[in-house]
C-alpha cells in the first residue's frame, strides 16, 4: 500500500494569503504546485506520463499575481482567461485549479489527464486551432466590451514555421490589445533544441515587423515579469507577445528538481517515462524540506499536508 501526501486547497490558499506579496512569495506557490503535480501523477500511477514542470513559476505569477480570476472567478464574463497550446500542460494546470479553490479534491486525485480542461488544448489540437480558439476568445470579449486579457502559453517551437502569419497581422489590424502571447522557449526539452537565440530573434522580428508590442524576461526573474506586464497595461492599440526564457542553471537547480536521477547530476528529459515510484517519494520528501525552510524563512505556519486515498499495490 502506498500513501501518498499533498497540499489541501485550504492550506494552499492561506500560504498564498500570508506571505508577503514577491518573487519569494511565486517561487515558494510554484514549489507547491509541483508538489502536487507530482502527488497526483504518483496517485494516478501514471508511470509513463511526462508532465510539463516548466514555467512553474510563470504559471503561478500569472494565477497569483497577475490575472484576475482570483478576485472575479473563473466563470465571470468578465474574468481574464488562460488557454495553452500543449495538452502536457493538463497536469500542472490541475494542480493550479485546485490550489485556486476551482477542482475539487476527488477530480484532481483521480481525474487526472482526463477528459477536457479548461483552458488546455487536451485533445492535443493542431496550434493552428488552438490560435484561432485564443484569437477568437480576445476579439470575442472585444466586441461584447467585456473585461479580461486571454493569455495563450505556447512554446517556441510553436513559431518555426512561417504559418499563422496572417492571423498574427490580423490581430494587429482588429487591435486585439487583450490578447497577450506567452512564448516560452527552454532549451533544455527536446522540441525546443532547435529553436537556438538566433531563431528566437527572428521570431521577434517577425512579430515586430507585424506590429506587436513586445517584451522579455527569463521565466524566474520575478521584478522583469512584473515589469513586462506593467509595460503591457498601458499598451491599449496592439496585442502583445512576452517571449519567456527558461535558465539553464536554474531549469537544473530548481525547475526540474524532481526529474534528477539519484546522482542529482544528470538532467532527465521530462519526455522520458517518469521515474520508479522510491525515487518520485524521494524527490516529494526534497521538496516538501524546501518548501518548509521557505516558509519558515518568512515566519509562516508550517503547510499541513493530507493524506491521499491509499493505492493498493498488486
């Protein structure tokens, strides 16, 4: 029998209350939702399932910091959306939703990679619809002059062709200033290994030579993102695109944290089956020290965890 242990919404909700508002504050509800990636993907069993860990702490920027549906709700017209190209993103996603209160305790543990979620491409849809699903969104909420920005996650590998170049020019031209384009780019993941800094750089010429209002940051740089956003707000004639670097040093020394083999020297491709169970226990244990030491560095209560449903091993 194998008990596995996560972070009830409660707990994560009260965290996110009590730490003083920050990069600390997104790093430590970026460790916390990797936490619980991995508690659902070990309940699951899902022993070939490859989750996205990356952009953890752009994913908690955006849910705690930066979009609206915290104070509004997801189900308000008028709330910000988030849509994302790449249906690996349903895992961390999940565990964002429950965090936010938005999942419950039964579907995240056991639904896990299944069925729709909303705002990830699940289904594994050409980017080509995928875009136009995120397009449509912002110009939709334009013409009904409702509140809220769409931010769309997509990858850097998304762009290497020379398509959607006529919806990217049309989004200028419809002055779709809601719609907001995070293009991620970590050279550490397979798909993103050709796109070297000289094809990021003409993927911004092109949005530049289109029009759009364009920013950078690397994904852990908490002042740069605030900043990016700061800069988009007052940007009311144009959509906008923040291309979104991952750190090598930092993807090994924190990113990844759990796709480390024992040796801690080794970077395991996310893409490759999950590690054996002793090993995702492990690096759960690591995570849950940091997390404590982080919280206890900002005089917080230490998070309480619960105890998932028991798994019976055969």
């Amino acid at each position: 029998m194998i008990e596995i242990e996560f972070v009830p919404s409660d707990e994560i909700q009260r965290v996110a209350l009590d730490l003083p508002e920050g990069g600390g504050r997104i790093a430590l509800l970026a460790d916390i939702t990797r936490f619980n990636t991995l508690a659902m993907i070990r309940h699951a069993g899902l022993e070939k399932m490859s989750p996205d860990f990356g952009f953890f702490n752009l994913l908690s920027f955006l849910f705690y910091s930066e979009m609206n549906t915290l104070y509004v709700g997801m189900n308000n017209p008028e709330s910000d959306v988030y849509l994302a190209s790449k249906a690996r993103l349903t895992s961390s996603y999940y565990a964002i939703l429950y965090g936010l209160g938005e999942l419950t305790e039964e579907r995240f543990l056991s639904k896990l990679g299944t069925g729709d979620t909303p705002g990830v491409n699940s289904r594994d849809d050409s980017f080509r619809i995928s875009c136009t699903k995120a397009f449509e969104m912002a110009l939709t909420k334009l013409e009904q002059n409702r509140a809220g920005s769409v931010f769309f996650m997509t990858s850097a590998s998304d762009w290497k062709e020379n398509q959607n170049v006529t919806m990217l020019a049309a989004a200028v031209l419809q002055k779709l200033s809601n719609l907001i384009l995070l293009l991620c780019h970590d050279s550490t993941k397979d798909e993103d290994r050709g796109t070297d800094s000289a094809s990021i750089e003409k993927l911004s010429e092109k949005f530049g030579a289109l029009g759009w209002y364009m920013a950078r940051c690397d994904e852990h740089a908490y002042s740069a993102m605030r900043n990016a956003f700061f800069e988009f707000r007052a940007v009311a004639d144009r959509p906008k695109v923040l291309f979104v670097n991952a750190i090598q040093e930092h993807t090994a020394a924190s990113r990844y944290p759990l796709m480390l083999d024992g040796t801690a020297q080794r970077l395991i491709s996310p893409y490759q089956p999950a590690l054996d169970d002793n090993s995702n226990q492990q690096s759960h244990m690591d995570l849950l020290v940091r997390i404590q030491a982080r919280l206890a560095d900002d005089s917080v209560e230490p998070i309480r965890l619960k105890l998932a449903p028991p798994i019976e091993v055969s």
